[in-house]
C-alpha cells in the first residue's frame, strides 16, 4: 500500500523535520527516508508505518488518507475536537520550550 503524500509532507512539515532528521527519527538511513519523501517507494511495510507513527506523531490512518470510522454527527464532533486539543497541545509545547517566539 502507498502512503498518501501530501499527507506525509504535511507531517514532516509540522514537524519541521528534514528528510535527515526523519531518518534519524525513524532509525533509517538517509537514502530510504529519501525514497519515501520523494515518491519514490513503491510500498510500505507495517514497520516503516510504525517508526512513521512515532517519529512524526501521526497515525497510520492519515498517512493513508483513510476515511475516520466515525459514523454520527457526534463522533466526527469528537474526533475533529480531539484533534484540535493535540494541535493546540502541541502549540503549548512549543511555546513553553521557547518562550520568546523563536522555536
């Protein structure tokens, strides 16, 4: 299966991560992290998924650009503010590491 790349760019991107420093994240050389990147890996294995969750923070789910499961009103509400709290945890993060502006 191919992950869904503007999907990954967009994480490396939040991340503010190079394809070096994905690399490193993941426990891979520079070249593998640069095929991925680039399009250029034909398919994924469950394990490049699992260092991809943890070294970019972000599930395997949107990697793929899979559809949530929710099925009511209420659980894409919950989903969507879930979300949110960990964007906006993460921006906390951030600024509390950096408290001038300057990350």
């Amino acid at each position: 299966m191919k992950l869904h790349l503007p999907n990954l760019l967009a994480a490396l991107d939040a991340r503010r991560f190079t394809q070096k420093e994905l690399a490193a994240a993941a426990g891979w050389s520079e070249a593998k992290a640069s095929r991925l990147v680039n399009g250029r890996t034909k398919d994924v294995t469950m394990a490049m998924v699992k260092d991809l969750e943890t070294a970019l923070g972000v599930s395997a789910a949107y990697l793929f650009n899979l559809e949530d499961a929710a099925q009511t009103d209420d659980e894409r509400r919950l989903l969507a503010n879930y979300r949110n709290a960990q964007e906006r945890d993460r921006l906390i993060a951030r600024a509390a590491l950096s408290p001038d502006g300057n990350t």
